[in-house]
C-alpha cells in the first residue's frame, strides 16, 4: 500500500445480478483493496434497486464510490481520486501498434528457432516483416467496412475507386502469408510493392503536405493511432520487402 494512501473504508454500489455484473464494479472494488481499502461491497441485485439508487443521489451510471461520506463518482473518477492515470476517451495511442510489432518480432524469432535452431538468421527479417503485413491485415479484416470508410479520409487511391478500400486487406494479409511461405513470390511481391506505394504517397501527402491531423486506417477502422510516422513506416516496411523478394527471383 502506498504510504501516502492511508486505510480507509470505503463504501462500493454496483450491479450484480443474475444476467449482469458491471466490470467497472469489480475494477473499482480490485483497484480499492490494492490501495488498502476495506471495501463495503454493496450489491444492487434488480433493476428497481439500480433506478432507485441513482434516483436516490441524483446520478446517471453505476458503479458509485462513497469515501468518508463523499461521493467520489466511478471507476474513473476512482482513479482520479487514487493519483492513477486516466485514459483520454478518443485520444490518440501507439500501443495497438506497439503490440503489433512486438509480437510480430517474437513470432518472427520463434519461427527462427524452430525452423533453423537459432534466433536470429538473414530470414528472421523476411518474417517480421511478413508476420507483421499479416497482423495488420487482420486487424483491418475484422471490420472491412469501418476500414474502407476511415481509409477514404486519405488514400489517393480509394478517393478514386471506392471498392479499393475493400480490396486492399485481402492484398495486405495475403501477400504476408505467401512471403511468409516463399510462395507465388512473382505475385505476392508486384502486389505488396504497389499498395505499399500508393500508401506511402498518400500517407506522404496527407500527413506531410496537406498537414492534415488524421487516424491512421493501419490496425483497423477503430483506429486511436495518429495518421504519420508509423503509417509510412508500414508502407515503407512493404515496399523494402517486395523489393528485395524481387530481387531472389
């Protein structure tokens, strides 16, 4: 417990019922004991006890925190009131992209290992950048409409042929999985270096030119990742690849 945090009671409403158990409830109450608070865990079991609760102290979302007899709010608020930092709703992340990368890098090393019996080789590149083309290609797969619609915001391409943004996942994704195995490289490679590009202009243009502030399509349509850097970086990452299985033809 931190030494600033003293031991307090404090009081906890949330839903618990038979077809719902609010998550926040169960964070709040997680978050709480891990600052050394004894927790009264109040259960709102009904419907009826929720509307009359939030009647009750004139409010519009449960979970509720009570700390020495003040309000504090919910599970936000909570963490507000703890020092913890709170995540902009809407703001721009890396992590998704982090992440992406980072699995990506240690898939790649596995890959390594288990087909040569080390962890690194001249192919261990290949496959990064492969895997990597496949995860974000999957990304974007999960939600081919919401993707094709935020991609509309800065691909010269898809400005002009809609159906473009449809397309361009299954050419991502299926141009990683053919580098990946050494396969149909006469098509997998002409295929990722010309939507690689297209993107890199566009990116180029949007970000760079028109210094437009937009979000990066990259890792699906629900995108928080910032339009730039990593974006071009992707696309730059496909071309260097399609190029150099070119030249192993």
């Amino acid at each position: 417990m931190p030494k600033d945090v003293p031991a307090k009671t404090a009081i906890l409403h949330r839903m618990v019922m038979t077809d719902h158990m609010c998550p926040y409830g169960l964070k709040s109450k997680d978050l709480l004991e891990r600052h050394g608070y004894e927790v009264d865990d109040r259960h709102l079991t009904s419907r009826a006890q929720v509307d009359a609760f939030k009647e009750e102290h004139s409010v519009k979302t449960t979970p509720q925190l009570f700390i020495d007899g003040e309000r504090i709010g919910g599970f936000d608020d909570l963490s507000a009131h703890l020092g913890k930092p709170v995540a902009e709703k809407g703001g721009t992340t890396y992590a998704p992209v982090i992440a992406l990368f980072s699995v990506a890098a240690a898939m790649a090393v596995a890959v390594t290992w288990v087909s040569m019996g080390t962890f690194f080789a001249g192919r261990t590149v290949e496959w990064f950048i492969s895997i990597s083309m496949v995860l974000l290609g999957l990304q974007k797969l999960q939600d081919v409409e919401r993707f094709a619609t935020m991609f509309l915001n800065y691909d010269l391409l898809a400005q002009r042929w809609v159906r473009y943004g449809y397309v361009y996942p299954f050419v991502e994704t299926g141009a990683g999985l053919l580098m990946m195995a050494g396969l149909l490289t006469w098509l997998s490679a002409p295929a990722a270096l010309v939507v690689a590009s297209i993107g890199a202009v566009s990116v180029f243009k949007a970000v760079y030119i028109d210094k437009r502030e937009l979000k990066c399509a990259c890792v699906g349509g629900d995108s928080k990742v910032p339009l730039g850097f990593v974006s071009l970086t992707e696309n730059l990452m496909m071309i260097g690849m399609a190029l150099w299985m070119l030249t192993k033809l």
